[in-house]
C-alpha cells in the first residue's frame, strides 16, 4: 500500500544537486521545505510536493495510500549508523567498573579483558545465540530512528569465529527488515596465540582471510586497528592494500589512544573512512582533506572511556566530511542511542544541530557506500523515513537524552509505531 505523510511542521529532505559527502558549509545545509507531503510507493520515494499537486500528478495512488498525519512533528531521512560492531557475545559492565577506578584500556586488555574477553565469549557462541542476540539488538535500533547498519567482525581472531560473525551479518542482512552492511575486520587485535608474532597473524589474515572473505561475499569493506600495541601503520598498510585486490574497500581504525599516523595513511590509501581519530594530527587531518576521506567521530567510545574527544570542529573547517556513529560494541561505547551520540558531538566536538544531522544521514551513508539509495528524501532513493515527536530539529538536541521518535518507516514499511517496534 502506498504511504502519504502530510502536514509536518518541517520535512528535512537532505537533497543536494553535489555529489560526495557533506564538507564545511554543506553539513549545514538540511534542505527544510514546509507545506508539502511525502508519497512513498513500494519501497522508494515517489515525490514530495504539496498534497494538492500529489493528488493531481497520483490520483490512483493517493485514493489507495494510507495516510499518515504528522501535523506538529518533522519528517527527515531514516538515520544511518555507519560503525558498530553488532555481532558478539558477552556483555563488559566489570571493565567499565574496573576503569572508574583507574585502569586504561591498554591496561585491561593486557589483563586479558577488553577485545580478548570478547573473542572468547565470541568464539563459544553458537551461530544461532549471536544471530538471536543481534536480531533483538537491531530491533532496538530501529526504535531510535536507525534504518541502516553496518557491521564489523573482529571478536574472531581466527577464520571460524570470523567467519561466523559474518555469515550472521550476512543472514540478519536477509532476514531483518534493517538494512546490514558487513566489513571484515580480522585485524581488530592480534590473538594471544600470536603475541610476539604479530607479522604471522598479518600474513594469516592477507593469505587466507581476505580470499575466503571474497570468495564468500561476506563483506565490501576491509578494517584494521592501527594503533600502537596492537597493527602498525606498516602491517596495517599490507593488509589494506591487500583486501584492495581482493575487491574489499579499505576503512581504519585510527590515532584513537595514541598519534599513529593513521589519518595519513587513510589518506594515502584511498581509505573510504578512517574511524575513531580521537589524537589524529593537523597533517594527517589536512590529507584526509585533500583526499576527500570521510571521518567517521564517535563520540560515545570517548565518553564511556573518559578520554579526549575528536576535533570535529577543526577536521569540518579544513574540510574533512565527517560522520558520526554509535561504535555500538561491548567494551567501549555499549549503547545504541545514536541521538545522544549526535549531542555529545554537538556539547564535545563543537558540531550544530545542523551538522549532526548531516553527519548520521547523508555523509554516514557515504562511509558505507550507501549514498545512491539512503541518507536522504529524494524521489527514487529507498524509502526509510521517520517521523520526530517535535515541531523542528532544533528540539532534537534541545531535549537531549530523550527518544522522539515516533514512526519508522523502512523501505515503505512501518516498523515503528508510537515508539514500539511493529
């Protein structure tokens, strides 16, 4: 059945005639029209006019759409989550104890916690325990707004574990009404069985992960921690590159606890994102400019671990179109609220209201590669729309901490409802 929604105070289309993600002034340019309705048929955007001329251009589909009246609300693009590491086991609320009395996460992962304890919980997880628990987790994004998804692995460290994690990405992709979006990220730690041997894991991963990676389809992008203790910008580089010729789009993890040159090397690589960022340098920040890489902040990771936030002000004024995720994940940033991520990084990173939108719409949909059909309101892109409980996007982070949403609609479907999942 057709949907019409009509009488929003404001619908946030995101629209732009320029191609490539959101830089400098654009991540403040939300395109608000007032006074037209949203028509939404099958799974895509029909148009968005005045309801006068959408009963004029579609009678026959407007006789048979249901209506939706979201009089005194706002309408804007389903919200794109663009780095989480949703399939896992084990939950790390002893850890986050552990750090409010002092203890780095360097320090608990040379413990044996921190990715370490993941992995194990991982690794004895039956596929069915991580695919029940990831489906119920993407339920609860859907009840803040989030339509889309990407999902690293990396609590493996060897081709069983990782293999399964993706395979339950791959099977929530075609099962779940949210769209998933799978990276591989073998190189997320370096197993203890291989500490002191840390070149070994890197050729295990480049000679036999990324070819059954590919063979298999079961990931588009390619991920490595590059920090210090953990991939060195050099054992980072091989395994980038090599995912390159197996097809994989290369993202890093980068100068999150320590400057690593990560940015630079995102930079150099043609990496579509560099995610973290938190201590990346001027110069490194000044190539993911002029590469146009796409900074993925997250502000929760530098909230729960009470460390310093990224520069998102500075990386927009040179330029770096940034994005914003939840980096939904067991040890550093468990939550799934990406509306009070988007205040963290207008309180901590200097980001608008404006900016934030942007920043978990259309330019997160770029560091998936998911641009061409979400991120905005446009006739012909998917129809993933939601509907606020406030009458303008300034109360959105005006009311912090607080769930509008009202109505999800996932590919021309509600799946949301008053809040509640349908």
């Amino acid at each position: 059945m057709p949907i019409v929604i009509h009488h929003a105070n404001e619908v946030l289309t995101l629209a732009s005639e320029k191609k490539g993600p959101r830089t400098k002034d654009a991540m403040s340019e939300l395109k608000i029209l007032k006074g037209v309705s949203v028509l939404l048929v099958e799974d895509k955007i029909q148009a968005i006019a005045p309801l006068d001329e959408l009963e004029r251009r579609y009678p026959l589909l407007m006789e048979t759409a249901e209506t939706i009246n979201a009089s005194g609300k706002i309408v804007m693009p389903g919200l794109v989550d663009c780095h989480t590491h949703l399939v896992h086991a084990g939950t790390r609320e002893n850890e986050f104890n552990m750090r409010l009395n002092g203890a780095s996460y360097m320090e608990i992962m040379g413990a044996g916690g921190g990715i370490h304890y993941t992995t194990a919980k991982t690794r004895d997880a039956s596929f069915d325990e991580l695919y029940e628990k990831s489906y119920n987790h993407l339920n609860e994004f859907f009840k803040y707004g989030i339509t889309t998804v990407e999902a690293k692995s990396g609590y493996g460290l060897d081709w069983k574990t990782e293999e399964k994690q993706l395979k339950v990405a791959k099977k929530l992709q075609a099962t779940h009404k949210m769209d998933v979006v799978s990276t591989f990220m073998g190189a997320h730690a370096v197993p203890k069985e291989y500490k002191g041997n840390e070149d070994a894991f890197v050729e295990l991963i480049i000679e036999e992960m990324l070819p059954k990676v590919a063979a298999e389809g079961l990931a588009e992008f390619n991920d490595v921690f590059c920090e210090k203790g953990v991939f060195t910008p050099l054992q980072a580089r091989r395994i980038l590159e090599a995912g390159k010729r197996y097809g994989l789009i290369p993202k890093i993890h980068a100068d999150e606890i320590e400057p690593y040159e990560g940015a630079e090397l995102a930079a150099e690589i043609g990496a579509i994102s560099a995610e973290h960022l938190l201590v990346a340098s001027n110069e490194g920040i000044r190539q993911m400019a002029e590469a146009g890489t796409i900074a993925v902040l997250l502000p929760g990771t530098a909230y729960f671990l009470r460390a310093p936030y990224a520069r998102g002000r500075y990386m927009i004024d040179w330029g770096v179109p940034v994005a914003i995720s939840t980096d939904f994940n067991p040890g550093s940033s468990p939550t799934i609220s990406l509306p009070f991520i988007q205040n963290l990084a207008c309180i901590h990173m200097g980001l608008t209201m404006e900016e934030v939108i942007t920043a978990t719409t259309i330019n997160a949909a770029h560091a998936i590669n998911r641009e061409h059909s979400v991120g905005s309101l446009e006739p012909g892109k998917r129809a993933d729309v939601l509907i606020l409980n406030v009458p303008n996007y300034k109360r959105l982070q005006y009311f912090y901490g607080m769930n509008h949403t009202d109505i999800v609609i996932k590919a021309g479907e509600v799946v949301v409802r008053n809040g509640a999942v349908i």
